[in-house]
C-alpha cells in the first residue's frame, strides 16, 4: 500500500501533473472523522495499488493547498484527473462512495 504525504506546494504540484489520477485526503490530526476515514483511504490505496495515486495532505501543514482548493471542512476527499479536480467528496463516506468516484473517472 503506498499512501504519498506530500511535503510541500512543488510536490504536491509535482505528483498532480505527473500522475493521471490522483485521490487526494485532506485531513488534519486533530480531525476525529479524518481518523474514521483513515481505514477506508487506507483500503482505496491498497485495492487501487498500481492504478491511481494516494495522497494525504494534512491543512495544518499545507495551508497553501487547503486554501487553493477551497476545503472549508475536513475530511474532504478529492479526486484529480490528469491534473484538475474530476470530483470530490466532504465527510466520512463509505468506501463504496469513493470507489464509484474512482471508477467513474479511471476509463
């Protein structure tokens, strides 16, 4: 399983433009629902492993990136294909909601 914990903007940046599709974690430590949806993110890395990209971006750390896209509540997901937003959800979800999301974008 391999979960990718950006450490700047030009990393960030870097993976989002290289990768097709990339699942993002907005989180914080702090966050207890960002703790439920760990297991599920955790989940989606390992049955997408190969497939699509895995990063958590913890707001705290990454303000630059929190404010860039927007996140006003966490845990918010978002999916990036070929280096835009293709679609995000706020909240913790089942895993089936976020596969869905995948899948409708990996074609």
């Amino acid at each position: 399983m391999n979960i990718l914990y950006p450490k700047n903007t030009k990393e960030f940046d870097d993976i989002i433009k290289k990768d097709k599709l990339v699942l993002v974690d907005f989180w914080a430590t702090w966050c207890s629902p960002c703790r439920m949806l760990a297991p599920v993110i955790e989940k989606i890395a390992e049955q997408y492993e190969g497939k699509i990209t895995v990063l958590k971006v913890d707001v705290d750390d990454q303000q630059e990136l929190a404010i860039r896209y927007g996140i006003q509540s966490i845990p918010t997901v978002t999916l990036f294909k070929d280096g835009n937003v293709a679609a995000k959800e706020i909240g913790v979800k089942p895993l089936n909601s976020f596969t869905s999301m995948i899948e409708a974008n990996i074609a």
